[in-house]
C-alpha cells in the first residue's frame, strides 16, 4: 500500500489555547472518544511500540515533548520510543503560527488505510510561538503536546472539560490523561 491509497484526516488534532476566553472548537465533529470513520476505527499499527521522530525545535521544545511522551508511557496502555528515522509519528515545531487559526497550538494530520484504519503515518505540527505568546509556562507545553500525542494515538476531543483531550486548554495548568482517555486507548487497540 503506498500513501496514495491511504485517506488523509485533518479532523483530530487542533490544541486550541487561551489566557481567560473559551475558544468553540469542534473540528473533531463531535466529542466521541475515538476517531473512527464509516465503522473504522482508527489506530497505530503497534501501541507497544509508537515511534516519535522530532524535527526542529529547540532542546526545551523537544524535552517538553519528551515528558508527555513519559506521560502517556506511565499509563502503560502505549508505549512511545524516540527514533532518528522513519517514526510513525513525526514531531515539527514551527517557528510561527498556524495559517488556519492563530489560537492553536498544535495540529496533527493522520494518513490512514481507509480500509483498515492503520495510521501509517501521524505529522503533528507543534506552534511553541503561540503557547510563549499566551504567557506559556512548561505546564502550557506539556498539556498541548500531551494532547497531540492522543490524537495521534486516535483518540477524538472529550467533552469533560478537565481532560488533556478536550477541545480547549489554558495556559496555567497542567491537564491530566483520564481514566476515559486511557479506556479509549484501550478500546481502540482491544486491551
């Protein structure tokens, strides 16, 4: 299968930061917990063994990414390991501001078989500038790429207001991955 039969979603992964106003985002189309598609769920081929490749960004940028990698890790329902080369999920940190909306802090775009909803690829872009602009302090960073990292997992926006996946996130606290975010990893990769 090469990339030209695999579908393109740009429907998960909008972090969407704010100092005191909730920003409407809904570009998941809706608040169910895992991305799936005319009854395909969508997922990494091994949750065991996610590869994370980064490019750009400064030493900061990347060990903020590395702690909500360590996050996601402590839940044991995934297991994400750095690699130089060739990673299912490819990190970049832009050094300006989404084209689209200069709210976000991180997009992520999925290349799937559409037949079976094996992500073969998962690019998330990070926009550092735009959490520093809001006052971003390390928890800021930490919850957005937290966040991305769920829907590259394909894990959709949740409607509890206090989750890493919810639609909108401030800048002064740090998120926790829920107990419903962790079940719908599971549920997605049948643990």
């Amino acid at each position: 299968m090469n990339l030209s039969e695999c579908k393109q979603l740009l429907i998960v992964g909008i972090t969407v930061l704010t100092m005191g106003v909730a920003v409407p985002v809904d570009a998941a189309g809706g608040h169910s917990p895992v991305l799936e598609q005319d009854g395909v769920i969508y997922h990494v081929p091994q949750i065991k063994r996610v590869t994370v490749q980064y490019s750009g960004g400064s030493k900061a940028q990347r060990q903020y990414f590395n702690l909500a990698i360590k996050k996601w890790n402590k839940t044991k329902a995934v297991h994400f390991t750095e690699v130089k080369t060739h990673g299912v999920v490819k990190v970049h940190f832009s050094k300006g501001f989404s084209k689209t909306d200069s709210q976000i802090g991180g997009i992520t775009l999925l290349s799937a078989n559409a037949d079976t909803g094996v992500i073969v690829k998962d690019n998330i872009t990070m926009y550092p500038k735009r959490v520093h602009e809001l006052g971003g302090r390390k928890n800021a960073y930490i919850t957005a790429d937290v966040h991305e990292l769920g829907h590259a997992l394909g894990l959709k926006h949740d409607s509890n207001a206090k989750s890493v996946m919810h639609a909108t996130t401030w800048v002064d606290r740090l998120y926790p991955i829920t107990t419903a975010n962790v079940n719908a990893v599971k549920f997605i990769y049948h643990e």
